[in-house]
C-alpha cells in the first residue's frame, strides 16, 4: 500500500489528494494544512471583503470532513510541515494538538503556495497594515474595514486592483501606488492605460511611478511617504506588492530551489528527488512562447499540476506543457483579459514581433448593446502568435480564450483568418473580431498595410516631410483631433489626390482603423508614400498623444 | 484593366467587391443586385420584426451611394441576372431602367443566396402568408403584423425559431409546427429538449412531428390543416421551411451544378469554368469533419468565401478550407452553441462516436451569478474531437469557440484538457467546462469510467440484474428520482458496500455525474460492475426519463 504525503491543502494539494483517490482506493493519502482551512477560494478573497460575496461558507470549497467522508483522505489542519527528511522518507510536523512528529511517505507533494512579499515598515501597529493571501488575513481585513473611511493598497498586481475596485464599491476612499509606470504586468501600457483611466474615473487615487519610502502611524492611521516627496494618508494600509514561493521550509533539504526560492521541476512535476513532487504557486514552470523558465502563480495551472502529480505518482505517463499566463481581471466595467507575452517582455527579451490593435465591435453593430472590443495581437514575422490582450466591456474573454487555444495548439495569424466560430446578432460578427485580427496581421506581413505606432507622433513634431492625415467625417474630427493633421474624408479622397505630395509621407487615421487603411489602399496605389496608425483615434487619444 | 461582374450585393458579393478594391485600385467592379438593396443585415432582419432593433436604417450596413464612393464599385439595383453566356463571357442582365442588357466580364462572380423553399398551399392570399429572405419580405410582414394575435410558423430551424421568439416577445401567441421530432437539427435532441422545454414555457404552441397538409384561408386570416388531424388557426402564416440555392439562372449556362441545384466550386471557390467563381449560401461545401459534400448557409463561411475569391482574382492564393457549422443561436434566455457534427448525423453515417455530456457553472460557483451550462462533447476512440454542443444562460458561446477553434486546429480531447484559458472568479473556474469535458473524456477513453445514455433507461425496466443507484442526497433525492433507483449517498459509500451485490450491475447517477464518477471509482475498485449515467439527473429529467 503506497503512501502519499500532501503539504498544502488548497489548488494543487486539494486536486492531487481527490484525483489519487479516484485512481486508487487502496493509497493512504495523509493532507497536511497549516491553516485551519483547505480548499478555499483564493481568488474570491477580495469580493468577499468588498461584500460582493456575502456568505463567507461560500469561500469554503471543501471541508477534512467532506474530504474524509468522500475521498476517504487523511487532512491535518493546524498542522505545520517544518522540515522534510528526504532520507528518511519522512516530514516534521508541529501541530497544535499533537506537538512536533514525523510522518513518513512513499511520495511527497509539495504544495506549499506563494506568500505575499514582506513589508517592510515594521514600526507600525499590525492591525492597521495587512496583506491579503488566505482566510484569516481575510477575516481580519474584514474586521478592520468597519468604521474605514481611507484606505492605502501599494501594489497595482491583480490582488492591489482587485481590492482597489472592491473597497470603492464599499465607498472607501482609495489610495492605489504603483512603483511602476502601469498597472497590471500582463498587458502593455497601449493597453491597460484604458483601465487607468476606468478607475481615475470612478474615484480611484492612482499613484504611478511612486516608490513607497517609509510608513508611519498616525492617529487615525497610517501616513505614506513616497520617494517623490509625496505623502498619502489613510486608516489602513494593504500590501500587495508580490508574492515569493512559500518554501523556507524547503532549505537544505536537498530538493533543488532555483534563486527565488522556487521548487524546480521537470515536465511530470517530479522534483531531483525521484519520489518528491511539486505544483502550484511554488514552482517554476517553462514560458509557452519563449521556452524561458519563469514563475506564473495562477489556480488554472495550480490546479493542473495537481491532476498530474497524481497521474504520475500511479503511474499513468503525464506531462504538464508550459504556462501562457492566460490571465483575466475585471476592473469595475471593464474586463482585461490576455495571454502570451506582452510587447514589453518580448522586446526586454530581443524577440523579433509586431503589432496591431484593433477596436471591433463586441456582436454585430445594429443589433442593441454592441461593445466595442480593444484587441491587441502579437505575432512574429512568420505570423506565429505571440500574445494577445484585449479590454472592453463584453465579449473580451471569449476572443483571448480562442487565441489562448490557437497559440496552445502552435497556430498562426492565418489559421486565425480561418477560425469558423459561432455567429449570430447577439453574440458575434459575421467577421469574428479574432478573424478581423488575422485579417489585419496578414495584410501587415504580405506588406498590404505598413502600420505605425501612436508613440512615434512624438518624434516626429518638427518633421516637415511627414502629414499626419485625419480621413473620418469633419462631425467625428470636430470632437476632437491630432493637432496639426489635415483632414479629407476617406470617401472623397480619390477626387483630392491632386492636393497630396508625393514627397511627403502621410500618417494615415481615422476612429479605429478600418478607414484609414483603405485610404491607405488607395493612395499607395496612387503611388504615396503612407503609413496607418496603429488602433486609430480611440488609441492616439486613450494615451494622451493629440500633439504630433 | 480587369473587369469583374458580382451577381449578388450582400455577404460574398459585397465582400468580393470591397476586397477587391482594396488590393486593386485599376479593376472595373461591378455588383449586380435584383432588389433594392445591397449588403443588409439578413441575420437581424426577426430582430426588427421583434422590435429588439428598433430602427430599419440599422439594417442597412452599405448603400450603393457609400460602395460607389468608398470603393469605386458601380452597383446596379432592381437589376436581374437572367442567363449567362460563358463563351461570350457576359451576363443578360434585365433592370427597371435599362431593360435588357448584356455586360461582358473578365471575371464573374457567383453569389446569389438562397431562397426560401416555396410553400405550396397557393389558394391563400398572400397578404397571410409569407417567407423572410430579403428587406422587402420584411417590410410586408412588418406592416401585416399590426393588429395580429395569433401566427403560424412552419419550420422549426433558425428562422423559424427566431421568429416564434420574437414575435412571442411582441405579445403574440404563436404556433410553430415542425415536422421533425424536433427543432433546430444542428444540436441532438438530448440538448434542443432543454431549448424546446424553454418554448413552451414561454408560450409557444411547439408542434413536433406534425406535417402541414392543407392550408386554407378564414375570415381572420389562416387555418392550417396537419397530418395528424390537429388543425391550426391564425392571422399569418410564415413558412420557413428551409432554403435552397436561387441558382435557377444557371440552368444551362455551362456551370457545374450538384443535385440540389448548388453551384460546384474547388478550394479557390472556382468553379468548373475558370474565370467563374462563386460562393455564399449557394455553393457546396466539405464538412470539416466527415470530408463529406455538403450545403451550409452561414454569414461566417459565406463571407469568407468573398475574401478568398477576391484573392484568387487578384493572383493572391488563397483557399477556402471547409465548413465546421459552428453556430449559435438564442432561444429567449437560453443560447444554444455547436459546431462539428451532432450525434445523430454522425450516427447515420456510420461513423464511430463516443459522448458526454456535463453541466458545470460558466464561472466559480462562489461568485454570484454562476449559471450552468450543458455541454455534450463528441469524439471518436482516437480522441479527435467530432462535434460540440451547448446550451445555457451564460458563457455557452465562448466554450464552443474555444472548442471550435481545437477543432480547427485538428485537436484532441487529450488537447481539451491542456488548454490554459482565463480564469478569474467572473468569468470561468480554475478548471474551465472545456477542460472538464476534457477530463472527462479521457476518462472514458482510458476506461476510468463507463456511461451509458440515459435513454437506455427505458429499456432496462424488467431486467432484475442492473441495478440503478441514485448516491446523491436525501434533500436533492427528496425533489425527484428515478423510479424504482435505490439511494447511497456517495460520502457514504464506502460504509455500505456489503449492501451491493457482485453479481448487478449497477447505474449510478447524481445531480450532474461528478459524484456518480467518484461512486463508480469507488465501487469499480472494489469489485463490482458500474456505469455512469451522462449527463446525471439534469439530463434523466431533461428528457422525462424518470421510469426506469
């Protein structure tokens, strides 16, 4: 009778135990959580706290008791693995009822998740600074926010924004600081700046670019200082600045750490010790498209490990294939949803790609509601997928979730041409949005289209030989314009080619696009020189370039 | 210069024309259309008979005032293409204002739709009765609903199905008699009952299995007379019985026609005439999956096929790589999904299936909101996967995108289960429906599980050595059961199996079949002789299957 030891009751070790009990009866399953609770959901933490979810019983999945009961599993709560004795084939335990004691294993599964990076500013009262990672953190949040008027989250990551958006719904003042220039790493700043804007407008005080420097308590709180010389005040403060695999546990022990402390495994998530494996938050895992060694803590992936651990561990040959960091967040109306790597990750790592962006409608135009869609999509000159992301109000997820499944299956910007999906008023286009992308990306590889990003406005202020070229209606150029620009309609454009130089190249735009490129078409034709710009007007004035 | 005559100005023709332009500027287009207008919404056209689009200029998406303007394309309204001369290389075309004409081409483009099949009770005047292809079928029924109480549908497809909604959400009782056991045939009917069982509740007189066989006219409007015997009454009778291919001009004409009256084109939508291409609803296709020919009249395909032909004009290769019928439609609350083939087609072309069917929430069952979904997934003992289907109140779409594209892609279930979507709390689970169907499909495959369908219920009543078990609840028991099931709850499995017997073999079942799955493993390993029941009690009552 085989014997299995899980450290870590919640996405990996939770999955591991229940599949290893469907595949064997017979394995003695013994999980070790040093929380009071397995089995939660992580990710429902900030709407519970912003009282989106009201029933606390809600967060809890599974309790030892159904997993006794159904799984017939061992769980051991309260329960603290402190070290493990990989020649012995055995762990230390201290619990609260039964002191410190080994357990020994045939196979050991390694669990034990990420923790929130420390912060540092130890002088003030613990009950006004908090970090948010399980139950109890939640549960004293919870109790802190009666009576919370202001509040400080450092840290624009998805647990920063989310609580962000939840402690506004609960109308509390709130104080976002973000060391960096965005929020939010899994998307460009072309991109997650719509999302910025989203929350500047629904009262959120967001600091970019800020390092905090030093934290204080004052009477009704704490006061922030940042490196700028800014201070923020607030009654309590949340800190959401990252996460390290939880592994001190781990030093020394002989299971091999990578410099950050995360778990190293090979593809069947077995450890350097044959009969130790791993999952979750604590390990590294490959990039999809870059092949390079990263560290993703996400429940999808987290929850997949599991099921291959214990298909391995019964001997059923099963690998796990990379992470895409497939990713989504609501930000109040707004979904972001991405997967791949981002233009900023590629070009940091030298990796050839280009891009476009494009604004389609969410389902077909006339029928009521449509949405539209900001797409981007990132794609190598032999037209393989890269990355995608996408922002909007509806239908946002649906096309990344197509894209995430082509990249997964090595698909190209053609294949995406040729997508056949679902199509009727309500719900698509006739052109799928994800089509419309292939489309454009072909036409910018078989050199159809040369595309520009809205950035390069800026240099090219005192550039006599370059016209930026407005083609919409005058009514939509009345509501605003790229200074400078001149203006014909795309529909008269072939009647005013007499008036364009062809020494000159013409930045073509209009509102996302689609215009633009067939005045494009038309004056390459005609022998100009012309470049369109990337995502249009909706993409030149969401990042605040009106003066080229 | 090139020039190229398009019959027919709404999905191919007008996208063939604009595509063309836009790789061309030099070649002389012209667009034959026989109505008045080009390029209308046909998909929305129930939509604005319901009073959901409220305003007709929404319908039209391009006029010949923009096509002449934008992409110097000469359209000809209320013009009709009455033969073809292929050796001459011209059209007879017949119009209001210049009478008959011939008009040469280099190239020529097929796209003329299809029609509704003709209704043939003729004595009825035709103010009450009516077919919906074009705007000017639409406006006539738009001005004979006024006043209606009462309407007759014929034909339980999409239009047919649209329509029944649309005009029930008018406050009109409707009647829809279909002649097959059931609506909608891209889904089986395991799935349709769920949106048949909607219907009804919404009031719709579903008649199925009922041929029309007389129809005759009333002092209020119609009275239809049905095989059974039942008779029908109402103010209007719309027929939507199908379509076939308004291909009748080519009678003759040299062009290679199927059976059916399909126009027969190879991959670059050429026909057997080399300078003819065609496409739309009018041409064959192959079935993505059975390599079979066959006709699907979708606005995806059909304006794909204008892409391609005005790539292969302009010496760009292109192909068109056949039809998956992936589709959606909605039934008031519900959507039903699919793509691939159903069951049923599969079945009677003897072509080797197996299927589940699960019902999980389309996200975290924590977050509110959480809706389920029914999604039956196909596939053959190789795992490629043959077909999907879905229905529910949320998220039905996206998953049968995401399986649309693996199916594109010539994806596994072994694949379904890799797959790395978006996860947060609002919008999926860590393990998405997909992903589980994956699982679950792999458990099949490799033998973890055996299903039987639910319709073999009926034939097991007398046979004393299969034993059905139901392992839910008491409280979930106590809202329905099969009859004659007996009941272990499966948390208290393990305690009651010397209650089983070794020699009965025993179908379990649950709420959806998760439980159940965990019950078989459990007895399984233990000796005795299980089968899961698909899709659980969800399905069971679904079908009124609750007599075993």
């Amino acid at each position: 009778m085989k014997k299995v030891v899980i450290i870590g009751g919640v996405a990996t070790g939770a999955s591991t135990a229940a599949r290893l009990r469907r595949l064997d009866e017979t394995i003695e399953i013994v999980m070790i959580e040093r929380g009071e609770y397995i089995s939660f959901a992580n990710c429902g933490l900030p709407y519970y706290l912003g009282d989106v979810i009201t029933d606390r019983d809600e967060l809890l999945i599974a309790t030892p008791k159904l997993m006794k009961d159904r799984f017939h599993i061992d769980t051991r709560i309260h329960s603290e693995v402190t070290k493990i004795n990989p020649f012995k084939n055995s762990v230390t335990i201290q619990s609260a009822d039964r002191g410190t004691y080994e357990e020994t294993y045939d196979y050991l599964v390694l669990a034990p998740g990420a923790k929130p990076i420390d912060f540092n500013f130890e002088e003030v009262s613990s009950d006004k600074v908090f970090t948010l990672r399980n139950m109890n953190d939640t549960d004293r949040i919870k109790t802190a926010l009666d009576g919370v008027q202001k509040a400080i989250i450092i840290g624009g990551g998805y647990i920063g924004v989310e609580m962000a958006e939840n402690l506004v719904e609960k109308n509390i003042e709130v104080t976002l600081v973000q060391a960096l220039p965005h929020i939010l790493a899994p998307f460009d700043d072309d991109m997650v700046i719509l999302a910025e804007n989203e929350m500047r407008k629904k009262g959120i005080n967001l600091l970019l670019s800020e390092m905090a420097v030093a934290l204080h308590e004052t009477e009704v709180g704490v006061s922030l200082e940042l490196e700028s010389g800014n201070v923020v005040e607030g009654n309590i403060l949340i800190s959401a600045i990252g996460v390290v695999p939880d592994t001190d546990f781990l030093k020394d022990s002989g299971v091999s750490l990578g410099k950050r402390g995360h778990i190293l495994t090979n593809e069947q998530m077995q450890t350097n010790i044959p009969n130790i494996y791993a999952g979750g938050d604590a390990v590294t895992v490959t990039d999809f498209v870059t092949k390079q060694v990263t560290a993703v803590p996400l429940a999808g992936p987290a929850n997949k490990h599991g099921r291959i651990i214990a298909d391995n561990i019964c001997g059923i040959p099963s690998k796990y294939k990379d992470t895409q960091g497939s990713t989504v967040i609501k930000v109040f109306d707004l979904t972001l949803a991405a997967t791949g790597n981002t233009e900023r990750q590629l070009s940091l790592q030298g990796i050839e790609h280009q891009t476009i962006i494009i604004h389609p409608n969410h389902h077909a135009v006339y029928y009521p509601g449509a949405e539209q869609i900001t797409l981007k999509l990132i794609f190598n000159s032999s037209g393989a997928i890269l990355g995608a992301q996408a922002i909007g109000i509806a239908g946002v997820v649906k096309r990344i979730d197509v894209i995430a499944t082509l990249l997964r299956m090595g698909g190209t910007i053609y294949d995406l041409t040729e997508l056949e999906l679902c199509y009727a008023p309500p719900y698509g286009s006739a052109k799928d949005p994800v089509n419309f992308a292939g489309y454009v990306a072909e036409n910018v590889l078989t050199k159809k289209t040369d595309l520009v990003h809205p950035r390069e406005l800026e240099n090219i202020k005192d550039n006599p030989n370059i016209v930026v070229l407005d083609v919409r209606t005058l009514g939509e150029r009345n509501f605003g314009k790229v200074d400078g620009s001149i203006h014909i309609n795309v529909n008269d454009l072939r009647d005013h080619l007499d008036e364009l130089d062809k020494e000159k190249e013409y930045w073509i735009y209009c509102a996302v696009g689609v215009r633009a490129y067939v005045a494009e078409r038309i004056l390459k034709q005609h022998g100009f020189q012309c470049k369109n710009i990337i995502g249009g007007y909706k993409t030149i004035s969401a990042l605040g370039l009106l003066v080229p």
